[in-house]
C-alpha cells in the first residue's frame, strides 16, 4: 500500500510551507537544493521539516493539505507543536 504524507516546513524567514508528497525524503531535499527554482521555499532555504501525517488514501492527504493551508499561522504552530486540544479554539472567529 502506497503512503502519502502531508508535511509542513518552517522557513528561514520563519513562515511556514505546507505541502502534499508521496516521497518524503525526497521532496524534502528539493526543497532544500532549491530544485524548483519557481518554488515559494526556493528563496526561503534552508527549510527544516517541522511536522508530517501519513496517510494511505491521496484524496484524504490532498484535503489535509488544502485545511491546513488555510490555517492561521497560531492554528498550525499547535498542530506542529502536538497541541490539539488547542485546535478547536483556534478555529473560532474574535468578534
């Protein structure tokens, strides 16, 4: 069974970069040679991978993806971090 993972990067600039794979290792050292030249971490490196998920289904990694591209930059720290029973709150709008 094939596995595919969703991973977040942390920048130099210190902003985060969330992306879909099914090579790991691999898609990480081209972010770190700077193999895509047209890429948002190109002019970022180095990157350091700070949080990944396994997933066995592409259609569920690729949703994965698209959420947490969405999320505030606080709502990702707390997934980084292991913090997930912040996660909720996090989603809630300041009135």
């Amino acid at each position: 069974m094939k596995t595919y993972y969703v991973y977040i990067l942390e920048c130099l600039d210190k902003s985060y970069y969330t992306g879909f794979t099914s090579k790991l290792h691999t898609r990480i050292l081209e972010h770190q040679t700077g193999k895509h030249p047209e890429s948002y971490t190109h002019k970022r490196r180095p990157v350091k991978l700070v949080y990944y998920a396994k997933f066995t289904d592409p259609n569920h990694a690729i949703e994965s993806e698209k959420q947490i591209k969405k999320w505030s930059r606080a709502k990702k720290e707390a997934l980084i971090n292991n913090e997930y029973k912040n996660l909720p709150n996090l989603s809630k709008k300041k009135f």
